[in-house]
C-alpha cells in the first residue's frame, strides 16, 4: 500500500551523487514499520491486563514514536534542517524520560561513577536517547543495514527481558523484530523496494534506546533474576556499530572544519561498497561484527572482570574490528591489507 501511494503521489527518493541506488526509491517505508509495530503493541496491551505504570510506559513511548514518525516523514519529503529535527527528538525523548521514568540512574561505576543525581540523570538520559537516534539515521546508508542491526540489538535486550519475565519490554523487542523483518523482504527486493527513510531509522533508535535503558533499570532490581555484572558495558556494546561509525564520522567532519550533520561518503558501509562488495554483502559483514562484540561483551561479563577493564577490553576491540576496512585495500580485483598513514580517517 505505502509502495503504491509512493508511485502515485511521486514520493520517491531520487538517486544523487551519494546515492547508493540508481532508480527512484519510494522512502516511507518507516510508515509501514511504525504500524505493524504499533497495531501489535495496541493488541497486545487490550488482550493482556497491564498495570498502570506499564500502561503509561506504553502510552509515553507511543506518543514520543509519533512524533518523531512525522518529523521524519517531513524530513523525507522537504528535508528539515537540524535545528528543527533537534527539536522534535528533544521533545519526544523528554516525554519518555519524564513521564515514565525510565532515565539512566547509575553508570556501576564506570569511571568511578555510580548514582546520578536526578537533573543529570535526565539530561544525561535525553542525550543518550538523542545521539542513539542520530547514530541509526546516519547508519541506514545501503540496503538492510540499520534494519539488520536493530534486530542484532533487539533481539539481545528481547531475551533478556524475557528470562526475567517482563512480558510487555520483551514484547515491544520481537514486535521490532517482527516488524523489521517484514520490512526487510521489501527493503532488499529487486522489484519492489522500499527505503525506511528518516521516519524509519529514527523511530527504531528511539525505541531501542528505550530498551536499553529498561534493561539497565531492571538490571539494577533485587527482584531481577537473571542480571548481568556489567550491564551499561552489554547496552553499550549492542550499539557499538552505529556509534562508532557516527562518532568516527562527526572527528573527521569536524577535523575539516564541517558541520557534523554535512552528508559524505566517509561511512563505514561505503569503504565496503568501495572495495567491491554488495549491499547484502556489506550488511551481512557489519550485522557479524556487531554480533561478535555483543557476544565478547557478554563472555568477558560472565568472568566477571571489572567493569573499567571490560570498558577498555571493548573501546579496544570495537574500533579494530569496524574500522578494518580501512586498513584494506583493492589492487587489480583482489582485496588485500594495507596500513597507510590514518587508513581510517
């Protein structure tokens, strides 16, 4: 439905110089990924009594989804600038941190840091939810990618949830799943695709976001079962992808005096496309490196080595295996290794 309203209203994406297709894309497939997700939610909560304060959980977070679903759709349509689309995640992320609660309390001594006092907890909680946000727009660069790695992250925080029988967190983390795959056999047809556009990739940052961080507050509960030792080294490791490709991008951005939100091709997926490889190629290589560090992650957390070890062990391992295609290069059809001079700026 949303593919044929694109060709008869001419809502299409139209291939640029950075492009990675050549034909006119229809690109509000964050639509049909907010209504499945947001049909499914609605079911489940009318079919399953939920106590008031998950009632408001799920209420907060299908207002703030709505209103990121429109700054997207206009974003995709006319293009709004930063200040605006700002402004619209401020507010989205506010209303979930303040009405819900649901806000980071404690970094578990990273950094030897422990409890936030509650004003630095929320503005702390907002930035995170807006960086996240951020970092899965600027991701979904080539076919199937942001999509790939929210279902990666998802389905961590899913199981999570779901071994610790917090059937409404764990719910709203296969419903994603569900939704995205859906997507996906769109997003990566030949004949009938369909790109999520900004509408899309910023309304799966914002609800992973508010997963992640359900998930270090019921980490923090005498009463959760099953816990991790170092669960902000787990969360951050399930977005390691996007955040360091977007934290890459913005130095180099900055470094040549750009503004951070100034599009290029300094992308991770667009080194890989560079040297050769297919959009399902390229996604299917990043979606196993973001599943190899979350399972590192969670490995070095059953040793349970000290959480500032495990976070250096991690900002180690991260950037060598996202940045290594930079250190490859592409001589006479063959891939070979390389070390030049700052391969990876």
């Amino acid at each position: 439905m949303i593919i044929y309203l694109s060709n008869t209203k001419n809502l299409m994406d139209v291939p640029g110089e950075r492009s990675m297709h050549m034909n006119k894309t229809p690109t509000l497939g964050g639509i049909g990924i907010f209504i499945t997700f947001s049909l499914a939610l609605i079911l489940f909560g009318v079919f399953t009594k939920l106590p008031q304060e998950d009632l408001i959980k799920l209420l907060s977070l299908l207002g703030g989804t709505i209103i990121l679903l429109f700054l997207g759709i206009k974003d995709d349509l006319i293009t709004l600038s930063p200040k605006k689309k700002f402004s619209g995640q401020i507010i989205s992320s506010a209303i979930v941190v303040i009405m819900t609660d649901v806000r980071i309390y404690d970094l578990n001594g990273i950094l030897g840091i422990g409890e936030l006092p509650y004003l630095i907890s929320v503005l702390f909680s907002i930035f995170i939810f807006i960086f996240i946000i951020n970092a899965f727009n600027l991701t979904d660069g080539i076919d199937g990618l942001a999509a790939s790695i929210a279902i990666v992250s998802s389905t961590a925080f899913g199981v999570y949830f779901l071994l610790n029988g917090s059937f409404l967190l764990a719910s709203i983390s296969f419903i994603l799943i569900g939704s995205l795959l859906g997507f996906l056999c769109f997003n990566l047809s030949d004949t009938r695709k369909i790109f999520m556009g900004d509408s899309g990739s910023m309304f799966i940052g914002f609800i992973l976001v508010f997963q992640g961080i359900n998930l270090l507050w019921m980490n923090g509960l005498e009463s959760t079962y099953f816990t991790y030792n170092n669960a902000p080294i787990i969360v951050l490791a399930a977005f390691a992808f996007p955040i360091m490709d977007t934290t890459r991008v913005f130095i180099i951005r900055i470094c040549k005096k750009r503004s951070p939100f100034t599009a290029d091709r300094n992308h991770i997926h667009h080194r890989l496309l560079d040297l050769g490889l297919s959009h399902k190629t390229a996604t299917l290589l990043i979606c196993n490196v973001n599943i190899l560090i979350v399972a590192s992650t969670i490995l070095l957390d059953v040793l349970n080595i000290n959480i500032n070890v495990q976070l250096l062990i991690v900002f180690i391992m991260a950037p060598l295996l996202c940045l290594f295609p930079f250190f490859m290069v592409k001589e006479k059809g063959k891939i070979k290794f390389s070390m030049p001079k700052l391969a990876f700026l």
